[in-house]
C-alpha cells in the first residue's frame, strides 16, 4: 500500500542525495539481521564434514565523495560473507583499508 502511495512521488536528485547522506551505514547489518534470525533454523545448507559451508571475498572500493566545498576520492574494503547454494549474502561491510581481511572473517563469522 505505501508503494502505491509513493509511486506517483517523484524526488530530486538533490534531496535523494540529501536523504541517503542521513541514512545509517549500520542500518543494513541491522535489517539483515533481523530478518536473518526467524528463518535460518530454516534454511537448508551446504554442509561439509559438519562444517556450515561460506564463502567470504573482500574487494577494494574508490568512494567519490562530495561535500558542501569540494569533491574527493576514499578507499574502503567491501567484506561480504555469501551462502553458496542459497545464493544469498549472510552479512557484509565496508572497512577501512587498514583493517585486515583475516579480522573481516573473524567478525563476520562470530556474526553468522
């Protein structure tokens, strides 16, 4: 029903830039959480040797970021952590360049 609502609403790119500007980073990692949690026990995994099978990747990004005086260019490392067969993501992240991928995985997998 809300998307039926909106549907006819139309935004700038100015205020949508405004609007993502005040959007959390975390509140991605929350949602998928969230909804995460009622269905895993549900889920039907790839298992080896008892082990849950997931794959993890991290790639490195160039952001382009613009402020109100002027445009520059930062790097962060995306980290996912996908669930083969089920072709989904399980959780995933963007660090700073700084932290290490093998600390990635280790967060994520006390996460999963």
């Amino acid at each position: 029903m809300l998307v039926a609502m909106l549907s006819g609403f139309k935004a700038s790119a100015q205020a949508f830039s405004k609007a993502r500007k005040q959007f959390s980073r975390t509140a991605f990692a929350i949602l998928n959480q969230r909804l995460m949690m009622p269905v895993a026990c549900h889920l039907i995994t790839p298992h080896w040797n008892g082990l849950r099978v997931v794959a993890a990747d991290a790639s490195k990004m160039r952001l382009y970021l613009q402020d109100a005086s002027h445009r520059f260019v930062g790097e962060a490392v995306a980290f996912g952590l996908y669930l083969p067969g089920l072709e989904m993501m399980l959780s995933s992240e963007l660090y700073s360049t700084s932290v290490g991928e093998r600390q990635m995985l280790f967060e994520h997998l006390a996460q999963a």
